[in-house]
C-alpha cells in the first residue's frame, strides 16, 4: 500500500479543483430524493407510495438520460452538453413547488433526463486528467469523496424542511445544482486528451464504432449488483431498527457503513494493484446476507461494517474496468450507461427487497439484496472463465499525452 498516491493527487491544482466542484455537486443532488419524499407526504399530503412513484420517475429519466448526455460529451465536449441540463434545472425545481401531483410526475422525469451527469463527468474527466497508474487511487478517491457526500446530503435535506418548509428545500436545492453546474463549466475538465470543447459540432470526429463487448457489459451487470446490495443494507438497516424500536440510533449505524466505505475506498486506492470487481462484488454479497443476524442495534452497526469496507471498491473497480476496456473518445457514454446500470439495478432490485421485507422481516431484506449480488458475481465470474471474456484480453491503451492536461 502506499499513500503517497492522495498527495500526488492533490498537489494536482485541476485535480484538486475537481474534487472540490464534485463534492459540493453532489450534496443537493443527495438530497433531492429525501426532500421529494417529504414534499409529497407533508405539503402535498400524499402517501409514500406516491412519493415513490415521484422517486421511481426521475429514476427512469435518469436512466435513459444519462448515456444520451455521455455521448453528447464524446462529441461537442462538457459545456455544450451540460448548458441544458443548467437550465433545465433552473426551471424544473421552481415549477416543481407549484405543480400538482399529477403534474409532478412529468415534473420529476424531466429532472432526471436533465440532471447534470457529474458522475459520469468526474470519472471521464480523471480518466483524461491522470496518467493510467494513478486511476485506481482518482477513482477510490472520488468514491470516497462521494461517501462525505452521502452522509451530508440527507441530513442538510431534513434540515432545510424542517427549519424553512419542503418548497423552501427545493428552491434551494434548485439554485445550488445550477450554481454547480455553472461551476463546472468555469472548470471545463478536460474530456479528451486532445480537448473538444471549443471545436465546432460539424468539426467533431465522428466515432461508428461500436465500444461495447462482453467483458463490458459484465461491468455493467456488477454495477447493477452493486446497487442491489447497497439497497438491501439500506431498506434492511431501516426495517431492522424500527423492528427493534431503536431508529433513533439510525445515524450511528449509517454513519459506520458510510465510514467503513469511505476507509475501504481509501485503503482500495492506496492498493499497488487492481482487483477484478467480480471478486469484490461476490465478497459485497457475501458479507450483506448475514447482516440481519444483527438482532440489537450495536450488533447490527457492527455487522453493516465488513459490507460498508467493500462497497467504494466495488463501484472504484467498476469504473477504473470500464476506463480500461473503452477507447477515450467513448469513455462518455460508457460511463453514461455504467450510471444508467447503477439506476436500473437500485429500480429493479426495491421492490424484490421490499416485498422481502414485507414478507419475513429486516433480515430478508440483506438475504435478497446480497443473494442478488452473489448471483450476478457468480454468473459474471463463470462467463470470464471462457479466455474470449477475460477482461485483459480487452483493455484499452490510452495515447500518450502532453502534460497540458
């Protein structure tokens, strides 16, 4: 292991600056969903399963949104793709607080097709900006990064709707998303090694190849795994508290997956060498389908630990794979789809976990999500045995670059 990779990084000026713009990005789009949810049960005074329909549309745009934007950078660069989604947003939030029920439903998908990529943006961006060697320790800090985002976003969410109203609460998260966006493109991150940003649409290179393959779509598979794990431990965590009438100490228990996620992305990125993500999903599953064993809420925190360590390496070895089997002038859409498969896998896997936990209780919740997990990491670990599927076989050579990036 070695650390001295972080400091490498973030002696990095654009590196640094990225970073930064990330983490503070991704704050309110966190907290969007919890703010949604108590908008519709408290000032619109609907139900959860109305709310989750409102969650359930914005996930579906998000999902055929975000591979479309990817290309859209591939070809006319980051500025002109995220130019509508600044606007977009800027619109949508506003008319969010005045429209009803019915109308928010188109609403909140509009907001999904629209929602600014920074996922897809950071990871393409530290895939140009860093030489190959030092991607695992850009990508577990991203991800850790991400994690400090996690544990703040809900909570300054509840905190806005609390103090100031649900309205209030979108407005903001409204104006902080498109002063992000605004962020970003003062940034401009290089997308390319060459950049595109400045060359004309009809100037682009036009790129007809196909990007995808076997071994790729096997990463997308873990990514969707990946989601249905961390949904099992979430709805499992809520469901096992209220069981044992302990939700009050709900904080400590996110807060030691979320910690134990973050150390795990930080002792992943200080690794000298990659590990297959087939491997680390099927050890995520593994170490989910026990967790319910945790019948007291200080065992329970204990048991969500060795799941927590694995699920920032899982999604670093996911994304540091598909940097690696993509040429770079498609990097854009591939990370698109790798979201989309992030989206699809959380959509498809609630509502199996739910009626899990409807049916047996909180523990079914970790069985059904880390059995899912297992599953597809078993499934994807048997097609790599077949050499044409070894992901090696496949992996990209970057061109050398110039030290203006």
């Amino acid at each position: 292991m070695a650390f001295s990779g972080y400091a490498e990084l973030w002696a990095n000026k654009p590196v640094r600056a990225l970073y930064a713009a990330a983490f503070f990005a991704r704050i309110p789009a966190l907290a969007a969903p919890l703010v949604f949810t108590l908008y519709v049960v408290g000032e619109l005074e609907g139900t959860y399963a109305q709310a989750g329909f409102v969650a359930a549309s914005t996930t579906v745009g998000a999902a055929i949104g975000m591979p479309w934007r990817g290309r859209l950078i591939d070809r006319i660069g980051m500025r002109r793709t995220i130019l509508p989604s600044i606007i977009g947003v800027g619109v949508l939030y506003p008319l969010a607080t005045i429209a009803t029920y019915a109308w928010l439903i188109p609403v909140s998908f509009l907001m999904g097709v629209f929602l600014i990529p920074i996922f897809s943006i950071v990871r393409l961006s530290l895939s140009v900006m860093v030489e190959e060697r030092q991607r695992r320790t850009a990508f577990a800090a991203d991800s850790v990064m991400a994690e400090a985002s996690f544990i703040i976003g809900p909570a300054v969410g509840v905190l806005l709707v609390t103090q100031a109203g649900a309205a209030t609460a979108l407005y903001a998260i409204g104006a902080s998303e498109v002063i992000a966006g605004l962020i970003f493109m003062r940034l401009n991150p290089p997308t390319r090694s060459k950049p595109v940003a400045d060359v004309p649409p009809t100037e682009a290179p036009a790129v007809k190849t196909s990007f995808m393959s076997v071994p790729l779509v096997f990463l997308f598979l873990i990514s969707g795994g990946t989601m249905a794990s961390l949904i099992g431990t979430d709805l499992g965590i809520v469901a096992e508290l209220r069981e044992l009438d302990q939700v009050k100490v709900i904080g400590l228990t996110y807060g030691l997956w979320g910690v134990s996620s973050l150390l795990g992305g930080l002792l992943y990125g200080s690794l000298d060498r990659s590990i297959r993500p087939t491997y680390l999903l099927l050890a995520l599953g593994l170490t989910t389908i026990p967790v319910g064993l945790g019948n007291h809420a200080w065992s329970l925190s204990l048991w969500v630990i060795p799941t927590g360590f694995l699920c920032a390496p899982t999604m670093t070895a996911a994304a540091e794979w598909i940097a690696k089997l993509v040429p770079e002038e498609r990097r854009g859409e591939a990370m698109g789809w790798q979201g989309t498969a992030f989206t699809v896998g959380g959509a498809a896997s609630s509502p199996v976990i739910g009626a899990a936990i409807d049916g047996v209780g909180a523990w079914g919740g970790f069985v059904v999500g880390g059995s899912i997990a297992t599953g597809i990491a078993l499934a994807c670990w048997i097609g790599q045995l077949i050499p044409a599927f070894r992901p090696e076989r496949h992996a990209m050579v970057d061109p050398p670059r110039s030290n203006t990036t």
